[in-house]
C-alpha cells in the first residue's frame, strides 16, 4: 500500500521547482500586475499546506514527511508563516507516535 504523503511531497516538489524556475526567469515585479511566477508561488504555498493535510499511513511516510521538511530548510528554501508549528502539531500527533 502506498502512503498517500509520498504523493503529496511529489506535488509540493513539483510546483515549487516550478516556481523557482519562473522567479529565475521572471522580470522584474510589477506590483500592479500578478505574474506566472506569483500565480506559481501561490500554488506552492497551498501544496506545502496541503502536505499537513494529509495523513502519513505508515512510519516510513512519517519519515518522508519529516525529511523532506528538513531537507526543504537545508536547501535554503522557507515554509510559510506558522507552517512549522502546525507540522510539529501533526508529526507529534502521528497515530504512531
């Protein structure tokens, strides 16, 4: 049985990968115009919600969840405003924990 996060960490990677590439490529910000880049970044933000919506079935999904968290940080990269307590709620809420 597959672990429902794995799919939801797949879906986060992908649309802040593509969100990166944009920003890169992006011109410089027009604050009265939204741009791909922002629509992009938008997406980004509502899949790394999305990842603390869903549930990991198994220790080792816990373990994905947790790191890809982590190596997220270590790249360099930030979650959004108040993302980390409400991941510390979930992973320390775990079923199995």
């Amino acid at each position: 049985m597959d672990d429902p996060i794995i799919a939801a960490i797949e879906a986060h990677r992908a649309v802040h990968s593509a969100w990166r590439h944009a920003a890169a490529d992006a011109p410089a910000p027009d604050h009265d115009r939204g741009t791909a880049a922002d629509a992009l970044h938008a997406r980004a933000e509502a899949a790394a919600w999305a990842l603390l919506d869903v549930t990991p079935t198994s220790p080792a999904g816990l373990l994905a969840l947790v790191t890809y968290a982590a190596d997220f940080v270590v790249d360099g990269n930030d979650w959004p405003d108040g993302w980390d307590r409400r991941f510390y709620a979930v992973v320390v809420g775990w079923p199995g924990a």
